[in-house]
C-alpha cells in the first residue's frame, strides 16, 4: 500500500540514533536498496544546502517536544545530482512508558507541485506587472499612478506634511 501511495517511510531509532530507509524511500531519490547506506549521517548529507539548518532545527524541535507537528518540505539531493522538492511528516511511536523511542517519517516527492507552485507565482507577478506597466512604453500606468498617490496621500496625513503633484 506505501509504495502503491507513492509513498516513502523511514525509522530513526532514538535511543541509538539509527536510521532505517524503506526501499520506497530510496527509489523516490533514484536509488537501489543496496546502494543507500542507513545512518543518519546518509539523510543529514542529503538535503540542499540552504534546506539543511532548517530542516534539522525541525527534527531537533520536534524530537525534543518543542513543536507539536512535523510537515516540513525541503529539497533532496537525486541520485542523479538534482533536487527533489519532498514533504515529510513524522509521527513518535511511543514506548511502554509513554516516551517516544522511535520516529516513523514518511515523505513523497513534490517536485510537481512546488515546479506548479512557482509558475502560478511568476504568471501572477507578470500579471501585476502588466496591470501596473504600459506595455508599450514600459512606464506606469493610471493604476500605478492612482495607487501611489494614494499611499502618498496617506503618508503625509500620518506624518503631517505636503505631498506635490506634477502631472503633465
């Protein structure tokens, strides 16, 4: 049923800081079972960069009680030298004693949907660019115009002083 979900789950052992990688986990990042070795140095090399802080700050403050959930979404490194945008969830599974003593992670890849994410964000900035700019002459519209001229207007009640129009 995960791999059918797409799907990929891993379980860090806490009391001995061990990491187990599903097979499904694996192939979202483009790797046999055999080839991705299972401490938890392999996940914490794995993550972009600029993702990493972030993402262990996450996992610290989750582990350690300090944020009620774990949903984080970050980019991992392919097998093939890409990233993957992934979003991963953890749930503790508690001990006879009610401390957690392992967490299951499950995560799916969601390049898709970030790549869609960011379209719909750039079409939106040409969008409101274009409602702003003269497409010809690439200067200010009336809608531009009015919009600053009413922030100006407000500016000058707030702080008291004079606004100039110039207006040819």
């Amino acid at each position: 049923v995960v791999n059918q979900c797409g799907l990929g789950i891993w379980d860090w052992d806490l009391t001995t800081d061990e990491v187990y990688f599903a097979p499904g986990w694996k192939r979202m990042l483009g790797y046999q079972e055999h080839e991705l070795a299972a401490p938890y140095e392999t996940w914490r090399d794995n993550p972009h960069p600029d993702d990493l802080p972030g993402a262990m700050r996450a996992g610290a403050d989750y582990r350690d009680d300090r944020r009620p959930d774990y949903v984080v979404e970050f980019r991992m490194r392919h097998k093939d030298g890409r990233y993957v945008w992934m979003e991963f969830m953890a749930r503790p599974i508690p001990s006879e004693h009610e401390q957690a003593t392992d967490i299951i992670f499950s995560g799916r890849d969601i390049t898709q949907r970030v790549a869609a994410e960011q379209a719909l964000q750039a079409s939106r900035g040409e969008l409101e660019m274009q409602a702003r700019v003269d497409s010809l002459t690439g200067l200010a519209n009336r809608r531009q115009f009015d919009e600053r001229l009413a922030l100006a207007l407000t500016r000058s009640r707030r702080q008291g002083l004079a606004v100039a129009l110039m207006y040819m």
